[in-house]
C-alpha cells in the first residue's frame, strides 16, 4: 500500500465504492466531514509556521504533488 495521504473526497469516494448501507454511508458522511476539518486545520496550522515570505504558493503546490498525486 501507497503511503500517500488521501484528502477527505478521497476517502469517502473509496468508502462510496464498497456498496454501503444506508446507515454505513450517514457514517462515512460523518467521518469524512470530520477529516476535511482536521484536514482543514492541519493546513492552516501549516501556514502560520511557514510564513508568506517563503514562496508559499510554490510549497502549497509541491505538497500537493508530492502527497496527493498518484
């Protein structure tokens, strides 16, 4: 197995495709919702400990190369 990092739609698009329930997809919902914030959070953090200053739409674009593209 990868051990690339999968985004939130990622996840839930895998989850979609095993055929839930009803019940097991409202769950899956959920859970995605909930690693889209951490996600979210994670980024942000993210940018407030490397500044502006330093190209950071050029190290936002490279860590989603390197993490997300397959």
């Amino acid at each position: 197995m990868s051990n690339k990092q999968q985004t939130a739609v990622e996840w839930l698009i895998g989850e979609i495709e095993l055929g839930l329930s009803y019940k097991g997809m409202k769950s899956a919902f959920h859970k995605a919702k909930e690693l889209e914030k951490q996600q979210i959070i994670g980024a942000h953090l993210t940018g407030l400990i490397y500044p502006l200053e330093m190209e950071a739409t050029k190290q936002a674009e490279q860590y989603y190369n390197e993490t997300f593209n397959q």
